[in-house]
C-alpha cells in the first residue's frame, strides 16, 4: 500500500487514541511519520508499533502550546526529514460543564491546548510550506462544531474556532498550493472520550448508552473510521479539497 509513498507527516498528539491510529495507517501507506506528543513514552510507543510493522517513524517531544517547544519541533523535524509535507493538527483536550461552571483557568487551559495548538504549528510549519510552494494542512475540529451539546460549552468554542481558522487559512495559503481542510468526527472510542465520560457523569454506561442513541448508526464510531478519513485529506486523491470540512460521525450531526 502506498497512497502516502515519499510524504513526511507529522501529527500532534499521536502518542494515543485517533493520532496513534492515524500514524500507524499512514506509515503503513507508505509516510514518513514524525509522532508528536506531550506524552514522550506514549509517542515513543505509537514509533515503536510503527517500526515493528516495518514502517518509518521517529519521535519528536513538544507541547503544541509552547512557542519555543514547537520551533524545536519544527526545527529538528526539518532536519531528519528534509521536510514536512503534510501536518495533522491533531492534539487536544475535553473541556466539561456549561458556562457559569467553567472556572477561567479551565476556561484557559483548552482554549491553550485546542487553538493555540493549532496557531503554533501552523505558524511555524506554514512559512517551510509557503518556501516549497507545497503544503498540506488538516485541522481537527468536532462535529460538535455544527450541533449543541450540554455542558460542552469551552470545548465547542474550540473546534467551532478551528473550523473557521480552516476556511480563512485556506484563502491565505491557496496562492502558496497549500491546502486545509478540518476532520469532524462524532464521538469516537478513544482514552478522551472514557475520561470524559468517567468524570462527567454519575452513571457513565447510561450517558454512554445515550450518546450511543444519537448515532445515526447506532454505534460509536473507531479511531480507524477517522484514521482513514484523515488518509484521503492527506492523500493528493483530495487534490480539489480545499478549506473543507468532512464529517466522520454516524449521521449524529443530522440524527
Ligand atoms: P486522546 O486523549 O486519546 O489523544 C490526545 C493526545 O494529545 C494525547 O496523547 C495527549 O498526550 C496529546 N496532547 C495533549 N495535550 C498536548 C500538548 N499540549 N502537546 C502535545 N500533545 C498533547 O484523544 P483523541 O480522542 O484521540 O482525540 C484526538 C483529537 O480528536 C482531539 O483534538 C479531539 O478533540 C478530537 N476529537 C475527538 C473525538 C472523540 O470522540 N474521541 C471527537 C471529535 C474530535
């Protein structure tokens, strides 16, 4: 398989969930993975899984929210991979509770971690993209960017944000054969979504049972369904795909 073959990628918070399964894929279509995360044993493993299978992979520490960490990142990508084709903003963090309960460092912390998240490697990475006349950017937003939740309130702000980050970045990079385009994915099995569950809710099987309801489906989606979703937006077969926003979530946003 190699619908990635000779692409550097790297992805933000790859050491778990949907970025772990998205740089397993990728490596196995072929792609440089550069594995970022907080988390350096979690990175270290996603490499590890990677190697093992016979892919390329390194690891590289930063947190996304840290200027001088993701210049380093940046930096030290550039060097052992020569260059980054395409990048994945991939990490972030669940917000809980409706407004008046949010107290302002919580408030703080994922609009950090979500949008400053983004902006950092964007704005570090764009400028090597913009010298190569080449790029390729994919921002992870939520399908609770078009639809209203309870309590969700900080962490909807967020992915809402990163949509029309998407849109406008898009017409700033278009001259430069740059694109990007925004994963909204429904609710997914990952570690996120048991923590948030488990510290959200007296009873986590019935909130989880209801969020279950919602889907079109009737099923929780897998880090493999946005995986590969996140393979064709990176893949040049969405060559026309520009500032778009794909839906991974079972229908929930028309349920
Ligand atoms: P996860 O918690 O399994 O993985 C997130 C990773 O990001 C972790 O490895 C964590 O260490 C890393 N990270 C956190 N802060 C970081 C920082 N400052 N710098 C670098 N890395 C950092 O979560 P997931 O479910 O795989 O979610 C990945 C992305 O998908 C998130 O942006 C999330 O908002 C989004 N998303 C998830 C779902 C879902 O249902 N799981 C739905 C829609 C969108």
């Amino acid at each position: 398989m190699s619908r990635l073959k000779g692409k550097a990628i790297l992805i933000t918070g790859a050491g778990s969930g949907i970025g772990q399964c998205t740089a397993q894929l990728f490596a196995s279509e072929g792609a440089e993975v550069i594995v970022n995360d907080i988390d350096a044993a979690k990175g270290e493993e996603t490499v590890a899984s990677i190697v093992e299978a016979g892919g390329k992979a390194a690891f590289i520490y930063a947190d996304v929210t840290n200027p001088e960490s993701v210049q380093q990142l940046t930096a030290k990508a550039i060097e052992q991979f020569g260059r980054i084709d395409v990048l994945f903003n991939n990490a972030g963090i669940s917000g809980v509770g409706a407004i008046h309960e949010i107290e302002p460092d919580a408030w703080d912390r994922v609009m950090n971690v979500n949008i400053r998240g983004v902006y950092l490697p964007c704005k570090y990475i764009v400028p090597h993209m913009m010298e190569r006349n080449s790029g390729n950017i994919i921002n992870m937003s939520s399908c609770i960017a078009e639809m209203g939740l309870a309590r969700r309130a900080s962490y909807s702000a967020t992915k809402g944000a990163i949509l029309a980050l998407t849109k406008s970045m898009q017409v700033d990079y278009a001259p430069y054969n740059i694109r990007v385009n925004a994963l909204l994915p429904g609710t997914i099995m990952t570690p996120f979504v048991e923590n948030y569950l488990r510290s959200s809710y007296a009873d986590p099987e019935e909130a989880f049972a209801s969020i279950k309801q919602r889907q079109l489906t009737g099923e929780l989606g897998r880090p493999d369904d946005v995986a590969r979703a996140a393979l064709f937006l990176a893949s040049d077969e969405s060559k026309f795909m520009m500032g778009s926003p794909l839906y991974i979530d079972g229908g929930v946003v028309f349920g």
